[in-house]
C-alpha cells in the first residue's frame, strides 16, 4: 500500500479508538467554562457584567490526510438573586464533527448553579464562593456509512491502487443517527477576597450521569461518565502582571488526560487592556502554546497544539488550532462600544 493508504488507515483507527474512549476535549478548557463544570454558571465573584457570551472553535487531525475534526463551541450565561441567594442560569451548544463518515454530534445543554455561600445583600465583601451545578439537555448523533472506505472498494485500476467509493460497498445500515437525553453535575470553589493577590480555585465534575445508549446500531453500548478535576491560583505579581498555574484531570472509562501549565498577563495601558501568552503540557500528547488579548469587556485568544505522541511520526508535530472569545455584556452596552475602548 502506498503511504497515503496508510495514513487513512492509521487515521481511521485513531478515530474509531478515541471516539469510543472519550469525548472531544478542547485546549482552552478555561473558555469552555459550561462545558467544563456546571457549577461555574453564572459565577462572576466580584467581576463586573450582566452576562458572557463563549466562543470557541478547535480544529484538528488534518495533518494526517484526513478530513480534520471540528469542534465548535457557543456559551451564555448570566449571575441572578433568587431570595437573597446568587444562582445563575445558562446553556451552551457544542458541535463536533468527527471527519471521516461525517461522524457529528450535537450536543444542547441548559445549566444552572447555587452559590451555597454567598448572599446578594453581602455580595460586594464576600469571600468565597463555593456552588453546585447541574445541566441537563440532549445530544444527537449521526454519520453518514457512504462516506466511508470499505476493503471491497478497494481498486487497483485508480490511479494505480486506491479506494474508489463509487464501487458498492453492499453495506446496509438501519439505523445512523440517535438522539438521547443527559445529565451532568459540577462543584466549583475560588476564593476572592478584594485586596488579596492570591486567589486559589478547584473545581469537580460528572458528565453523562445517565450513561445514555449511544450505539448507532441497534446495539447497547452505554457512554462511560466522565470525571473532571481541575485547579489553579491566580496570583497578582503587581499593578501589570499576573500568572496562573493550573492542572486538569479527566477520566473516561479506560481514558486518561492530565495537562499542567501557565497562563501569564501584562498591563499594556490604561484601559486595563492585557496581552496574554500560555503554555501547557497534555502528558504524551500534546504541548499546547496560546497567546490573546483581554480587556474587561472582552478576551481573544488564540492557541496552537504541537504533538508530542507518536503520532508526531504522522505528522510532524503538526496539531490542532483553536481560537476563542468570551464577551462580558454590561446592559445598555454594545459589544462596538466596548471594543472602542481599546
């Protein structure tokens, strides 16, 4: 076989492996804060705004000859007080289309949490924030078999050896798409004493709690719950700069995922307008580095993955890019208007 079979082969086997080991993950994790934990919503702490509006898009894998993940990522969420207790509500949409057979999943999800510490009448000196979350919505699932090569489609006659997808595959399916209900619960901490320049945080999650069915088949193959660990320190050097040390964990089934680094921000003028610049390590997978702007109304960043498994061989360390935006909307306040400020 020449080496453009093999790379279709290799890549569909790593695809076929990790999407029944995991779900889709995105590097800017921090961004995708819904996605990550139920129990950030709407949990502002002493930051200003009325609401967020996340964005983030990730894509991947196309360094090895094929049609390249997407994943695409949309949030809102807004802080409320409910008898003197802060809650927030929210939801967020995530699309991941998986490349080969157009392997798609939808995902809607509506959030809400519970600041079991804090009260509205005492929000201004508070100093902990300490809450619960949980997310319920569905998921919709489909792929499209034609798509895909099958060994009878195989064609020593194209272009001296490949496959040929206008040859029958005498495949038949009865069934390629499933929609299914779900459930995830979260528990966020940060400490956020005003005057302090250390301000630590962890959070915990659950996905999937009802381990829906998620065979295209017929079949049963019920989806693992996954767990989420993660945590950080933002640390105020002085009136400019600030860093964040932060881990994450996830678990999924046999799955593993463990990334370790730093976030670093700089003071570039008087409208508190910063540049950003990160670096992680997805241990035996990937080194991540990110760099953006953030303003109290807005953040920008974008980020670049370098592989560092052995599919490096594939693809020259060639990874995923992602870029994201999170607005903060204040009432009465364009995001132009804000953007001006710069």
């Amino acid at each position: 076989m020449n080496k453009k079979i093999i790379s279709y082969l290799s890549g569909f086997i790593f695809i076929a492996t990790f999407v029944k080991a995991q779900d889709y993950h995105v590097s800017q994790y921090d961004v995708a804060t819904l996605y990550l934990n139920a129990g950030t919503t709407g949990m502002y702490g002493h930051e200003t705004g009325d609401y967020k509006v996340y964005l983030d898009q990730r894509s991947q894998w196309r360094s090895i000859g094929i049609k390249p993940f997407l994943t695409s990522y949309i949030a809102y969420d807004k802080p409320h007080t409910i008898r003197n207790r802060n809650v927030g509500f929210g939801a967020f949409i995530i699309n991941n289309n998986g490349g080969l057979g157009n392997y798609n999943t939808f995902t809607f999800m509506g959030s809400a949490a519970y600041d079991i510490l804090g009260k509205a009448d005492t929000k201004s000196t508070q100093k902990h924030i300490l809450s619960v979350g949980i997310q319920m919505g569905l998921f919709y699932r489909s792929t499209n078999p034609d798509k895909l090569n099958y060994d009878v489609q195989y064609s020593l006659a194209n272009n001296g050896g490949a496959f040929d997808q206008s040859i029958s595959s005498n495949e038949i399916y009865n069934r390629v798409n499933i929609t299914r209900f779900d459930a995830n619960y979260g528990l966020y901490y940060k400490y956020i004493e005003r005057g302090e320049k250390v301000h630590p945080y962890a959070g915990f999650s659950m996905s999937h709690l009802t381990k829906p069915n998620e065979s295209l088949v017929g079949g049963k193959t019920q989806m693992p719950i996954k767990f989420i660990g993660y945590g950080g320190c933002e640390i105020k050097i002085d009136d400019k700069m600030d860093i964040i040390p932060r881990i994450f964990y996830a678990n999924q089934a046999k799955a593993n995922e463990f990334t370790g680094g730093l976030l670093f921000y700089y003071r570039i003028n008087e409208n508190n307008v910063k540049i950003m610049a990160g670096f992680d390590y997805r241990l035996k997978d990937a080194y991540n580095i990110s760099l953006g702007l953030k303003h109290p109304s807005y953040a920008l960043r974008f980020s670049y993955d370098i592989n560092a498994s052995y599919l490096k061989n594939y693809t020259n360390g060639r990874g995923a890019l992602e870029v994201s935006l999170i607005y903060v909307g204040e009432k009465g306040k364009s995001f132009f208007k804000s953007v001006s400020q710069f």
